[in-house]
C-alpha cells in the first residue's frame, strides 16, 4: 500500500520542516509545503494529497480556517489544524472549516500520528458511504430513465447524463464494438471536455489503441481503472492524457450484448 500523501500548510520555514520531518519519519509521502493559505488549495489540486496539516494564525488575506474551507469545498480532503493557540475564539473559528483534528503546538509524535490515521480511516468511511449513496441514486435514476425513453439512443444519452449529474463524474460515455475493425466507437456521450473523445481512438485489439482502459475492458471483459492519471504514469501520449483535461482518473466497464447488430 502507497503512503499516505500530506500537505503541510505552515508559514515558520523551521517549524514547517521540523513536521516534514516527522511526518516523514512516520513513514507517510510529505507531497508539498505551502508557505501561506493563498498558496494551500492550489497545492492542494496539484499536488492532490490525501491529507492536509494547516496552521490557522497563517499572514495574508486568507488564514488558515479560510483555506480549510476552500479545500474542503472544492477538493473534500481532511484537515488537521495544528496550531499554537488554544484561546476560544480561535477554537470558534475553526469550526466551520469542520477539521478532521485540532493538535496543539508543541505536540507529540504517537499524537500526530493517531491524529492522522483517525482523519484517513473517518474520511474513507465518509467516502465509502457517499459512493454507496450515489451508486444508489444513479441506478434508480437509470430506472426511471429506462421506463421513460423512447428509443435506444435516448437511453444511453440519458444514462451519461445521469452518471455526470448524479454519479458525481466530469465525463461519461458509450461506446460499440466492432468486431470486425475492433474498433470502439463512442455513441452517446455527456459531460465536460467530450472533444477528448474525437481525439483518441479507441481500440479493442493489442494495438496502440488496445492500451487504453476501454480497450482493456473489452479484451478482457472486465472493468478497468487507473487512478494513475497524476502521476506520470498515464498509457496516453502526453497531449491526450486525461490529466491535460482535468482528469484524475477514469475507468471503462465492457459489456457483452449477445445478438446485438451494430
């Protein structure tokens, strides 16, 4: 199992390098160290860490509460407020960033460590539920839709739609297989950036084209994921990368249709 990924939002350079530290002694991957809390949610959406250390009293037009909340809101990442302040206004603001913990300079290394395993484990329950609660959503809404078409090609449009609106996804689309050509071909199709899909073309056999996840997944008819899009380890050539369009990770599911024509 990979590390967990931390982000250290602190504007002391020493005190931020002695967590580094520690936090690296612990054994997680310390992704980056932001100086202020302008800087922390855009390390936050590159770096993409599985868990943030914030200092609240932070210099500048944004503190620290004001940068969890941001980070919370566009990225829903756990935030742990390390701080030397334990006064009750600065407990009180604190709270609408809704932290995952509130450690107290100077702390404790078994301290920071419980703190931060309990942040990782409540924030993938909380995770887990919410996918369980959408994955519900979306199925009774591609019942209603399935009772509510009227052709094919209505269904499967609406069936995309409902997996970006509901599913929580940025891109959806359906594709068929050619056996002939191996070729598969995108026929219905519904959110951001869909202009990616008329540059790659997708393949079943074990061509350029075959490496993809769609490619994948029909060849051996089971789903495919890559949560590596980040990571420099995407199969697309650079210009194609999912990544160059928003993209942290994707994955393709092949489905037989015995006496389907197309």
């Amino acid at each position: 199992m990979n590390p967990a990924r931390i982000l250290v939002v602190d504007d002391e350079i020493l005190v931020a390098k002695e967590i580094e530290m520690r936090v690296a002694a612990m054994g997680y991957q310390v992704v980056g160290t932001a100086r202020n809390a302008e800087e922390a949610p855009e390390f936050a959406r590159k770096d993409h860490p599985d868990l943030v250390l914030m200092g609240i009293n932070l210099p500048g037009k944004m503190d620290g509460t004001t940068a969890a909340e941001e980070i919370r809101r566009r990225f829903s990442l756990p935030v742990i407020f390390l701080t030397a302040y334990s006064e009750e206004t600065t407990l009180e603001r604190a709270k609408p960033a809704q932290p995952y913990g509130y450690i107290l300079k100077p702390f404790e290394e078994r301290e920071l460590r419980s703190a931060i395993e309990i942040a990782l484990h409540r924030h993938h329950a909380e995770r887990e539920i919410l996918r369980f609660n959408r994955l519900y959503d979306v199925l009774s809404q591609v019942n209603q839709a399935i009772v509510r078409s009227n052709s094919r090609d209505e269904l499967l449009v609406a069936i995309c739609r409902i997996m970006v609106e509901r599913g929580a996804v940025n891109l959806a689309w359906i594709g068929w297989f050619d056996p002939k050509t191996a070729a598969i071909r995108p026929v219905a199709r519904w959110g951001n950036h869909e202009e990616l899909l008329t540059l790659v073309e997708f393949h079943a056999d074990e061509g350029p084209g075959g490496h993809s996840n769609p490619g994948r997944a029909v060849r051996e008819n089971r789903p495919v994921f890559c949560n590596e899009c980040v990571r420099g380890k995407c199969l697309y050539p650079a210009e194609l990368a999912p990544v160059r369009f928003g993209f942290n990770s994707r994955g393709s599911f092949g489905e037989e249709s015995p006496g389907r024509e197309d």
